[in-house]
C-alpha cells in the first residue's frame, strides 16, 4: 500500500515523541482512535502501520499534538537520525522511508533546550515512580541533563538522545548511594491518595532492576527489545524480570493485574504529582559550573603533584649511601651471665680482700694526699 498524500505520518520515534510531549499515554491514544494500546505500540515502534480510516484519524490526532509546538519539532528532528537498519514491519506494509531532517539554523543552545523541554517533564515523572522521591526525581533529571550538556556533541549525534538521558537519569535516580546522603535518610510523604499510595508501596519494594524495567515497558511504552537494551540485559532476562514485577504487584493489588489498567495507574500516580523540573538555562548553567569546579579541582590537584615530586627531588640525597650490615658474632667473648650468689669461699676471699685493703702492704693503701 502506497502512503497517502493527504495524511502523511511522521516516523514512528517522532509518533512515539509527540504523544510523550502531549502528556498521552498509549492507552489514552488508542481510545481516542477506537483500537488496542497494543496496536498503538506497534505504530509507534514501526512494527505495523495504521490503514485505512484508522490512519487518517492517527494522522489527524499527529497533526492536533505536532500544530502548536511546530518550531520544537523542527529542533527535536534534528536531533534523531534516522536510523540505518529499517525497524521490523508487517509483510503488506512498505517500511518507513527515510526522511530529510534540517539541520541548519540551530545552535547546540537551541537544540539542548528542545530536547529538555521535550523530556525533561516526563522523565521527572518516571524518576518519582523509580525512586519515591519528589527532589531525588528532580535532582536525577537535572543531573542527567548536565551530563548531556557536558558530553552534547556525542549525545546530539546519538540515534536516540531521549533514551541516552533517560538511561543516565534512571542510573543516578536508583544509585544505592543515595541512602548515605543525610537528605535522603527519611522518607518523603507518601502520595494523598490511598489507591496511589498502595501502588507506590507496591512499587518501591520491587527490586531496582524489575521496578526499571516494569517502569520501561508498561510506563513508558518501550517494546521488549528496547528495553533489555536499556536495563542491559537479555530480551529473555527483561521478560523474566517483566513477569515476576507483574506478578508481584498483581498479588497485591489484584485490579492491576491486567497490563493495559498497570499502564493507566502508572501514568495517573505519576501525574497526579506537581513535580517540575528546572528551566533549561538553569540547567545549562549548573552544568557548566560543576564542569568549571572539576577542571579546576584537576588543575589543583595536579598542580600540588608537581609541587610534591618537586620537593622530594630537592630533598632527596644525591649520593649512594650503603644501608648499615646487619650485627656479627664476635668469637672468644663468653656470654653475658647475671650474677648469681656467692659460695662460701668467694665470701671468704671477699672478707680477705676488704681487709688488706685496710691494713694491708704499704702499696695498697690509699695515701691522703
């Protein structure tokens, strides 16, 4: 089937991107067009393509997200390339066809700013399902968004710059280190709602690599294979790691069993939080002072290297000195011996010797002058 001229679709990572940027959920697009969040997810990882009435009401739900941000879209598409190898697709829909990005007119500014705006509000929404907290979901989003800044020329190349921030703020949001931190020690309040707070609970008892992935592929909406890549796992071990999180939040709370409710409850927990990230400048600018304070602690450091191995080199001899030989016996010295009691006749001779010494020859007394 050829494309219609009337109702084009962008690429899928841009249909996937849109509805990201709307604030949709996959549940709440298939809704509103009349078909499965499954299906929605296969549109948006390329796998099928919509038809017929189907796709002229996608087409037309695309154009209503893309019509009032159409300069962010414009910057958010230079960022991603298309990809080399063409995703998987049915057998009677032609492939996604490559399509020409502009690329000019933009500063590294420009294009930061695009992608923060575009991402920063959803991924602060996921790092609070992750970890629980208001500031440590903020924190990890502005964090992951100065390394960005830090590392932009490869990450405004990478085919997927969402997905790069989002692995860097999901690494530092379930850091075990946190827990040493003073800040971090007590728990924040728990959401208002009970239902909410159950499934916060329920949540944060998964362990961190099964909470991840749970997070990934029924919050976020990323196919099996994209998310092992993301955890760094298997696609067998992300579906293991998949089930036993289901099962386990299913046996908790037993109305969350069916994927689709999972997905719906993660979206509106997460939204139900007033939780905004900072402005990109903001962030920009912390990025670049934390940079400017490791360069200079690094010329500090090395400068007081220098200083160090200077110094021994002054201090240091200048001439071979031998180290002192170990000790050697001395032969033909008896052994030190303490004294022990006197026999009879060393007390004789003591007698005998204190007396002459008196009374004894003229040589042995000692004269007064």
């Amino acid at each position: 089937m050829t494309r219609s001229p009337a109702s084009p679709l962008p690429p899928p990572k841009e249909r996937r991107r849109l509805r990201e940027a709307a604030s949709l959920t996959q549940a709440q697009v298939a809704a509103r067009i009349g078909v499965t969040r499954e299906t929605v997810r296969a549109w948006e990882t390329g796998r099928t393509t919509p038809r017929g009435r189907k796709r002229e009401a996608y087409a037309k739900l695309l154009g209503e997200l893309s019509a009032p941000q159409q300069d962010l879209i414009d910057t958010a598409e230079t960022l991603t390339p298309v990809p080399t190898d063409p995703p998987e697709h049915t057998p009677d829909a032609p492939p996604p066809q490559p399509k020409a990005l502009p690329t000019a007119g933009l500063t590294p500014a420009q294009a930061f700013d695009a992608l923060y705006a575009f991402c920063a509000p959803a991924l602060v929404r996921q790092a609070y399902l992750l970890t629980g907290r208001r500031e440590l979901a903020r924190e990890s989003v502005e964090r992951a968004f100065q390394v960005a800044w830090q590392r932009w020329p490869e990450v405004a190349r990478d085919r997927d710059p969402a997905g790069w921030v989002r692995a860097t703020a999901y690494e530092y949001a379930l850091s075990p280190w946190h827990r040493f931190r003073p800040r971090y020690r007590h728990p924040e309040p728990p959401p208002a709602d009970p239902s909410d707070r159950a499934l916060m609970d329920v949540l944060l008892t998964l362990p961190p690599p099964y909470r991840r992935t749970l997070v990934l592929y029924d919050g976020v909406g990323l196919d099996l294979p994209d998310t092992a890549a993301e955890t760094e796992a298997s696609t067998p071990a992300a579906a293991n790691r998949l089930l036993h999180a289901r099962e386990a939040v299913a046996e908790r709370l037993p109305e969350l069993a069916d994927p689709a409710t999972l997905h719906r409850r993660l979206a509106e927990v997460a939204s139900a939080e007033r939780l905004r990230a900072a402005r990109p400048p903001t962030v920009r600018t912390g990025s670049e002072r934390r940079a400017s304070f490791w360069t200079r602690a690094a010329i500090a450091f090395t400068v007081a290297l220098i200083g160090t191995t200077a110094l021994t080199l002054r201090t240091a001899p200048t001439r071979y000195e031998p180290p002192v030989p170990p000790g050697a016996t001395v032969q033909g010295v008896p052994p030190k011996m303490a004294p022990g009691p006197l026999s009879e006749k060393e007390r004789e001779l003591r007698e005998k010797l204190r007396g002459e010494t008196v009374s004894g020859p003229q040589r042995l007394v000692p004269r007064a002058d």
